[in-house]
C-alpha cells in the first residue's frame, strides 16, 4: 500500500477500517483521528499482542458475514461495498449494491432535513447520523430500518452505513400504543386518544384556510347505569357498554356518509362517551346527531338473555375552533350534560353562554361568602313593621346585604341559597343575629322614653342543624344587653311544618327564653294548619302573594273577593291561636285599608319603607308617613 496515495483506499483496506471503526463506538463519543498518510506495513514485534496481529483478510471476513446490515460509501455517497446481510434486507444481490446512491437505498434522500444531516456526515462536518426511514420491500411488505451513518478517519475518504430492521418493534409498539389508547371493553378510543386527537383537530381547525373551522360535541351519559352494575353486575355492565358503544358507533358512520370523514366516537370513562365532529356546519347538524344517538338508544338491549332498556342526557356544544381549547370544550360540554341532568334526563342540551355566565357567577359567590364575612362586605338594612291601627313603627326586619367588589351590591336572594347550601350560612347568621340586636339596643339607648323597637331576624333552618342556635342567641342577647321579647326570628313555613327533634326543641327553648317565633312566607308551603297550634310561634307573617292579589281601587278591575276571603280566614284562625298577623309586600293605601278592615296587625312594604340603613330609621319612626293612612 503506497502512504501516498491521494484517491480513495481500495475496498479491502475500507473494510478493514470500517470494521475497526464500528468496534470503536460512537463517533461523537471519541475525538476523530487526525488524517496521516498511509503508512506501509510494519515487520512484528517479538511477541505482537492479539489486536495488533489481525490480518486484514479476517476483518473483511467479518463485514461480509455480519449479521447487521452494513455499506461502505464514499465521499460521493455511493456504495463502495456492501455486505450480504444488507443485500437480504433490501432483498437484492449485495455485490449489485455497489455504485448505487446509498441514500436512495436507504430513502435518506426523501426529506430535506435528513439529506442535509447526511450531506453533513459525507462532508466530515459531523461525525454521525441515526434516524429511522419507512421502506417498501420489493416483495411488497413496508419495512421500518434505523439507519446510523458514521464517519471513518478522513484519510479513508468513506463513511460506515448501517442498518438495522426494527419492524418488529415498531408493530410491537404499535399494538402496545393501541392498548394503551383504547378501552378493553369497547374497544374505542380511551380518554387519552381522544384528548390526543381533540388536541390536534383544534390546532388544525385554527390554522386551517379551508373547512368551516367549527368543531362540535356530545358528551353523553347514561341515565342510570349504576343501578344496571348493582343489581345485575359488572359482567352485564360491560356487555351493555359495548353494545351502547356499537350503536353509536353506527350512528357517527351514518353521520359521516355524506362527509370526508366520521365523527370520532370514545369512551371517556365509566358511562360516558364522546362524540367529536371536525368541521361541524353549526348546531342543526349537532342538534340531528344528537337526535340520532336518543333514538338510537331507545330501542332495548337484548344481553344473553337480559332485557335492558336505557336512556342517556346528552350535553351539545358547538363553536368555533380557534380561541377554543380542549380544557374549555370538555368544560362547556360537562356544564351542558349536568344541566341536561337537571332538565329531567333522556334528552339532550344545547350550551347556552348566558347560562353559563350565570352559573360562573353563582360559583364566583359561593367560594367568595365565607371571606367576605371576614373582611366586613356585609351589611343589614331594616324595613319597618307597622301597626296597621296606630301607623306607629313597632318593630323592623334586618336584611342583609353583600356589597361585593365585583358584583356590586347583592340581596339575599341572589346568595343565601349559596350559603344554604355549603353551610356558609351559620357564619353569616351569627353576624346578622349581632349585628341587628346591637343596632336595636343601641336605638333604645338613643330613645329611652320612647317604646322600643323589635328587630325581626332571619333564620335558615341549616342553623338549626349545624350549630347551637340557642346558645348562640342567649350569647348575644347577653353581650348586647337587649331583652328577649324585643328579638323575633323569622323562619319559612316549610323549615318549621312538621318539625320534630331537634328544631322543635330548638324553636321550644327559644321561646322559652322569650324570644318571638315568628313564621315567614306562610300560605305557601306545607300550611298544616293542625300542626301550627302545636308549635312555639308567636306571629305569621302571609306571603306578599296575597297581598299582590288584592285587586287595586279604581283600576277598572272587578276585584276578586275569594282573595280577601281567604286571608281573612287566616287571620281569624292565627288570632284565635293567639298569634299576631303581618301582611308582606304593602303598597298601596288601598291594599293597607282592605288589611286594616279584615284585622290584620301589622304591614310591611314600600307603601312604610323601603329597606333602609339603620341611621334613616330613627327618623322614620318619628315621620307621620309611617302613621295610619
């Protein structure tokens, strides 16, 4: 071998260093070797170690009978050798490989970035390339290869090309990949694919110039399966999981005859399931769909014997994609699905916004209601009770009102049911009850020759429940120093009708104490007029209903008298139970006058006053517009 030499090695000697080079590791991983010149054959040593002492014709023994798939290709990129094994996998004659770009072999050629990597490699830029290419074998099967391309010494002028089928693999990974994203018991795509794949159909519909750019749902559940698993089992569950999931499986491929493709159905989870449609043309197509998928669940489950019938709600959104994200949908189309629930089941429910708002700003209250106690949102203001003989003010309600940062300022029925419901309520109470009977001792101070003035609180029925009402009333009314008669509390009909236990203990001890019971809103709810002599109640206070349904003087209107007959007899049967009556929602003179005339005690409504701060009562009290009319 002349050391020389300007043009590539021979084949042989390539070999060689090909082989000596793949033994080596990575290119990356060891500094490349400085280029010499070709030096010509040094004599042994006395005693040559094993390495040293390898004839060349062993090395390319070695190239051509290794397993994996190996080239030497020149600076040109064209094959200089190349052994039999990667003449099997591309199933050709490997002597037939030489002179052949090794790039069109090996569909290196076929995508820019990767053809520039590998122009970097031929260049002596980088020291190496690996990537994975798709082939077609010429018996007509696709076949998945790793190709890794490494460079030799630079005096070599050729690089180390080789491949390894990785098919198997793949298919493997493929089919691990579809256990993993599809349920086992219907065999549609799971939760995972189908947030892979609504993902995906979002940033495309956003981006792209052509289609509608709308994307629409269903997420549906079925009405009751719960009870389908505990009384039949899990066995039957499943079955009728799977045949729910056939059905609508055909109804998204009937959607999607007239279209490029059909609407994805998934099983999220549980008993529900999902419905996605790219490109959707707006809400009749979703409303059909939707129509669809009812009907097609009507018709009973015949499972190895079992008769199952089953019905679904189902919660529709449809919009536009971009702006919209996976998180956002999913939410809108929980939301649609509950208040489907709520609407009675078996039907489905169009997303509304206004609805919705509605629903944010419910939730915004109720997770704000337990700091805004803390923090002092909270105000009363009183409404006055007056004598319907003397017009004189004898008592007032307090009620409460949040002045919110955000919302402004709220009445009670825009959050006491909120703080009902997650028990906020007993907080608030405690505050209310304070508050009003340390602004009526304060007015008797203020006004010692005067009468004093009772004050009438509010009282959700959970306060009975969750905390020691009594005790906390005897507490106040200690650290206030207001006497118990001038407290009443106000609870609804339905909270007090048929109470046993606990509250009639409650409202029992309370009236023993002296406090006044009083039962607001009464003629609407249960009106067990029976079990009213039974409890310790001391007012009642009719409904602004009734009152509204007096017919107005010189309206032109033919007044009703069955509307007078009956509050009249209520109140005969309240003062013949020694109770006093108080008419809610007094506005007209007329109204006060028809009151007076059938013995009604006391009136309140904006024909008195409006609810107002406490500072504006005193003066109230002493204005003749709260005497007799």
């Amino acid at each position: 071998m002349s050391g020389t030499s300007e043009g590539p090695a021979p084949a042989k000697d390539l070999v060689d260093r090909a082989v000596t080079e793949s033994h080596k590791g990575t290119a990356s991983a060891t500094p490349r070797p400085p280029s010499l010149p070709e030096l010509p054959p040094i004599a042994p040593a006395a005693a040559p170690s094993p390495a040293m002492d390898r004839p060349p014709s062993l090395l390319g023994a070695a190239f051509t009978a290794a397993p994996l798939a190996m080239a030497v290709v020149g600076r040109d990129g064209l094959v200089l050798t190349a052994n039999e094994a990667l003449g099997t996998l591309l199933g050709t004659d490997a002597a037939g490989l030489a002179g052949r770009a090794a790039a069109d072999l090996v569909g290196l050629s076929s995508e820019a970035p990767t053809r520039h990597a590998y122009l970097e490699v031929l260049g002596g830029h980088e020291d190496r390339l690996r990537c994975t290419r798709r082939l077609k074998h010429p018996d007509g099967r696709s076949l998945w290869i790793q190709v890794t391309v490494t460079a030799l010494p630079e005096a070599a002028q050729a690089v180390l090309l080789s491949v390894c089928d990785i098919s198997a693999r793949r298919e493997l990974q493929r089919r691990l990949r579809h256990l993993q994203m599809h349920d086992p018991v219907t065999r549609l795509p799971n939760r995972t694919l189908f947030f892979e794949r609504l993902t995906a159909v979002l940033e495309a519909e956003s981006c792209a110039d052509g289609g509608t750019g709308r994307i629409g749902l269903c997420y549906l559940d079925l009405d009751g399966f719960k009870a389908v698993n505990d009384t039949l089992g899990h066995r039957v569950g499943d079955r009728l999981l799977a045949a729910v999931a056939e059905r609508l499986t055909h109804c998204a491929d009937e959607a999607g005859r007239a279209r490029a493709a059909a609407p994805l159905v998934a099983r999220l989870g549980g008993d529900e399931f999902a419905v996605l449609v790219e490109d959707s043309t707006g809400t009749d197509q979703l409303a059909e769909l939707a129509e669809s998928l009812l009907l097609a669940l009507q018709t009973p489950f015949d499972l190895s014997g079992q008769r199952l019938s089953v019905s679904a709600s189902i919660g529709v959104v449809e919009r536009h994609a971009a702006g919209t994200t996976a998180t956002g949908l999913m939410q809108a189309a929980d939301t649609t699905l509950y208040w489907a629930k709520a609407d009675g089941k078996s039907r489905w429910t169009l997303f509304d916004p206004e609805r919705n708002a509605h629903r944010m700003t419910r939730q915004a209250l109720s997770s704000g209601l337990r700091p805004a106690v803390e923090r002092g949102e909270f105000a009363l203001e009183y409404q006055p009770l007056v004598g319907m003989e003397d017009g004189r003010v004898h008592g007032v309600e307090a009620l409460v009102r949040w002045h919110h940062p955000q919302f402004g300022r709220l009445t009670p029925n825009r959050f006491i049911g909120l703080a009902e419901e997650d028990g906020s309520i007993v907080q608030l109470g405690r505050w209310a009850l304070r508050t009003a009977c340390r602004q009526a001792r304060r007015w008797q101070l203020e006004r010692p020759a005067e009468p004093p003035l009772f004050v009438s609180v509010n009282v959700a029925v959970r306060q009975i429940w969750d905390s020691d009402l009594v005790a906390d009333v005897a507490k106040v009314l200690a650290e206030t120093g207001l006497a118990p008669h001038l407290l009443q509390l106000e609870l609804t009909e339905s909270a007090v009708m048929g109470s046993a236990g606990r509250p009639l203990q409650t409202l029992t001890a309370l009236s023993d104490m002296g406090v006044r019971i009083a039962i607001d809103d009464f003629g609407t709810g249960y009106s067990n007029l029976a079990y009213l002599s039974r409890l310790p109640v001391s007012a009642l206070k009719l409904d602004g209903s009734f009152v509204r349904g007096f017919q107005y003087e010189g309206s032109g209107t033919r007044p009703n008298p069955a509307d007078e007959v009956i509050v009249e007899a209520m109140i005969q049967l309240a003062h013949r139970l020694g109770l006093t009556v108080t008419a809610e929602c007094v506005e007209t003179s007329a109204q006060a006058s028809r009151l007076r005339r059938i013995g009604c005690d006391t009136g309140q409504g904006w024909l008195y006053s409006r609810p107002v701060p406490p500072d504006r009562i005193p003066a109230l009290v002493e204005a003749e517009g709260c005497r007799r009319s």
